[in-house]
C-alpha cells in the first residue's frame, strides 16, 4: 500500500506531466523524515519546476501539510535528467577563449 504523501504526489505530478509512463517516485524513510525522489521525462521538466522554481516549490510546501497531517516530515528531490539544461562545463582561460573564436 502506498503511502498517502506518495499518492498525493504521484497524482498530482501525472496531472502536470504529458508522459505519465515516465514517472518514477521513491520514497524512503530516515531519522530526519520522509524522502520522496522524483524522476520525470526530461520534457516535462519544466512543467514540475515552473517559472522560477513555483511549481517545485507549491509542491514541497503542499507535501510538509500533507506530512504534518501524520505528523511525519517530508522532503522532496527532484532529480535532474541526464543532458539536463544545468549541465557544468570545464571552465576555460581567457586565452583558450579566445582562441576558440579565433581572436
């Protein structure tokens, strides 16, 4: 049986998303409360994240109430798609800079 924090967010995020199939949530339980890891299609990242991270943010908020109502606390992590948009590059010298635009 699932828990209630993870079917309120499985509902909720297959509300928002376009390929439902691709969701995954794991929870896990530790000393310092509830983890719920939430994996999407990484199209769809932008529907969870919203505008300046709101929707990330509405949901965590809504799943402490959610978590405070069982007297439980719970975190939420989203994980980041592989070639997601925040990949780090090498950092590069003002010369190797420049020679890549050929100055």
């Amino acid at each position: 049986m699932k828990e209630q924090d993870h079917a309120f967010l499985e509902y909720v995020i297959k509300a928002l998303v376009d390929n439902q199939e691709a969701v995954e949530i794991t929870r896990t339980v530790d000393q310092l409360g509830v983890l719920l890891t939430l994996t999407v299609a990484p199209e769809d990242m932008g529907k969870i994240i919203g505008k300046d991270g709101n929707i990330a943010k509405a949901l965590r908020t809504l799943l402490r109430v959610v978590g405070m109502k069982h007297n439980a606390r719970v975190n939420l992590k989203i994980n980041e798609p592989v070639g997601g948009k925040r990949q780090y590059t090498e950092l590069k010298t003002v010369d190797q800079a420049l020679d890549e635009l050929g100055a």
